[in-house]
C-alpha cells in the first residue's frame, strides 16, 4: 500500500515539479529538537521534499539580473508553498493520514539573530537523494546544480525512501564560490558563515527602521516574517561561478568565473 501510494503521489507531482524525493524520519536522528520532523507533524513517518528551478538566464541578464533573482525566486516560493499546501490535501484525502506543508522561505523562527526555516529544507532535501552538500554549503542536485528552489511535506504515511547521494558534487579542488564571495563568508578553511552572507545579501527597507537598537532586535522574528518577507537579494556570486550550474554559453562555470574577473562590471551590483 506504501509504494502504491507514493507512485501515485509522484505521479500527481508530474509536471508540476522538477524533483522528488522521500525520507523516512528515522534520517533526521542528528536534526536539532525543535526542527525535528517529529516537531511539525504528529507520528511523522516520512518527508517529501520536491523543488522547482529557477532559470539559469537570470544569471546572464546584462542589466537586470538581480531585479530578475528577487522576482523569480519570490514567484518560485509562492508556487512552491501553493504546491506543499495542495500536496498535504491530497496525502489526507487518500486515507487516514496526516500531513503537514513545511513553509519554503518564511515564516522563521530565530535563535537569537540567527534566522532557521522550520525544517532545514536542504538537509532534508539531501536525506531524501535529490543532491549532496557542496564546498559551499548549497545543496547541489545532480541535473539542476543549486539552481533547485526547495518545498516539503511532513506526513505520517510511512513511505519507502530513496537512495542518498553520497558523492562529493564538487569539481575536483573547484573553489570558485569561495574566490567569488564578496562578502568574506568563507573562512581560510573554507568553512562557511550563514550570517555573514545574509547580513551581505538580504536586504530590505523596513530593517533599518524597525530593527533599530536592541529593542528593534527583540522583535526580529515578526519583522521578518511580516513586512519583511519580500526581501532583495544583493548577491547571486556563488550561482553564477559554479561549474555545476552549467550556465548557458558557457562550457562551465569556471569560464563565466574568468569573464567575471576580466569585466567586473558583470558582477551583482
């Protein structure tokens, strides 16, 4: 009954996403207590994690391209909470099943300044096979690179899961995200600061008003997902360097990475 019904979820799911995979809970043992799946659904058994892509043309827009990321990947969370929402309604209607859509952006939950989706949608994205962790800290799928915008479901069917993806996505010594950040998020080591990049990258009007002082802080969680929610983004470095994005008119992105040097002016202003 299990398999029949994911074949049927996936065959619902046809067309209308470009990825999905599934994870048993028993795959999150390492998540954080409040971001266990355990947390968002009751007996929660499995979760489906699907994504959409955004268009690799965005990244090549001679003048427009961060105008073109902040309306597509807001269009694409849209869709894809419209999606989880759906796709919860159907699980439930198909017998006696619980299901739960897991937001794909907002709303958030912050631990001090540091903002967490409920779930971690790229580590569930990876227990559940659709890719694996790169160097820069993105999950990479095999076909679509980090260009995957990610939705997810919690339910209590029990599901088969699917194979993980063990392989390093990454170019053999390939660091161009991190040569390619203009916001110093990577360390000496490589490792990587969520912090440094958001505070870099995520910007909006209303922040400087209503996040002025530590009273403004106190309240960054309801800023944030409420008059803060449609953010612009500064930055898209990262996508437009990594070879595995595969970048139209590129052979790879370590040629775009080349261009990008020689005229800065194609850089994210």
């Amino acid at each position: 009954m299990e398999n029949n019904l994911k074949a049927e979820m996936k065959e619902w799911l046809n067309g209308k996403v470009d990825a999905i995979g599934f994870a048993p809970v028993n795959r999150f043992e390492d998540a954080p207590e409040k971001h266990h799946p355990s947390r968002i659904c009751k007996d929660a058994r499995t979760v489906i994690v699907f994504g959409k892509t955004v268009p690799q043309g965005m990244l090549h827009s001679p003048e427009y391209n961060l105008h073109i990321l902040h309306r597509t990947y807001h269009s694409t969370y849209m869709c894809l909470d419209d999606l989880a929402l759906d796709l919860a309604n159907w699980i439930e209607s198909q017998g006696n099943h619980l299901a739960v859509p897991v937001p794909s952006y907002a709303p958030m939950v912050f631990h001090g300044r540091e903002p967490w989706g409920i779930l971690s949608l790229k580590h569930a994205a990876v227990r559940a096979g659709l890719g694996a962790f790169g160097r820069s800290d993105q999950m990479y799928h095999p076909s679509y690179g980090s260009l995957l915008r990610l939705g997810a479901v919690v339910t209590n069917a029990e599901l088969p899961g699917d194979p993980m993806i063990e392989n390093d996505p990454c170019p053999p010594k390939c660091n161009n995200c991190h040569k390619a950040c203009p916001s110093g998020a990577y360390n000496e080591g490589g490792r990587f600061n969520k912090l440094t990049c958001l505070v870099y990258t995520i910007k909006h009007a209303i922040y400087p008003l209503a996040l002025r002082g530590e009273e403004g802080f106190k309240h960054i969680e309801r800023v944030i997902n409420t008059a803060g929610y449609n953010y612009w983004l500064k930055c898209d470095e990262c996508l437009k360097v990594c070879p595995i994005n595969r970048p139209k008119g590129y052979q790879s992105g370590l040629d775009l990475y080349e261009d990008l040097v020689r005229d800065p002016s194609l850089r994210s202003g």
